[in-house]
C-alpha cells in the first residue's frame, strides 16, 4: 500500500524554510529592537561587538523546531532540507569564528 505524499514534503521546500526562517527572524530582531537606528548600523554594531554570529546562531536555532515539526508530519524529505540548510548555517559559522 502506497502513501500519497503532500505537496510540501519536498527536499526544495524544506530548504528554502531552512534558509529563509533565520533571515526573517533576523529582521524581526531588528524591527522590534532599536527603531531609531538604520539597519546598516544596527550591522555595524553587531559585527564592532562581535554579537552578530551569535545573534545569527540563535536565529538558525529555530530551525530546528521546524525540523522537528517536519518529523513529526512524516515529512521526511521537507526535514532533510531544513537539516541541509541548517547544516550550512553551521559551516558558516564556524568558518567565520575562525577568522
């Protein structure tokens, strides 16, 4: 017996909530933060207190909360997008702690 799969349970889809989720979360951070600073110092702030890696960690820490969502909706292939982009972020991060 053969199960019907949702239009959402896609690596593609999966991926690009990975990828999108911490971004939106970023620039809900800075709307609801300091509204009297442009974004381009809010940036210049985070990187001269060396707050912007760890901020964008916590916003990549999310994903996981979707992952585990996908899980739970047997979305399997959604899940492994989420985990891939995650993944990345990662690698991100730790490319830039080292230098």
């Amino acid at each position: 017996m053969q199960q019907r799969r949702h239009r959402l349970d896609k690596t593609a889809i999966g991926t690009a909530i990975g990828f999108a989720l911490p971004v939106v979360v970023f620039f809900v951070v800075y709307l609801f933060g300091n509204n009297n600073v442009s974004f381009f110092d809010y940036m210049r702030g985070l990187l001269k207190l060396q707050a912007l890696i760890k901020l964008g960690s916590l916003c990549v820490f999310l994903n996981s909360a979707v992952f585990m969502g996908f899980i739970q909706l047997k979305f399997e292939k959604a899940a492994r997008g989420v985990l891939g982009a995650t993944i990345i972020y990662a690698i991100i991060v730790m490319i830039s702690r080292a230098f």
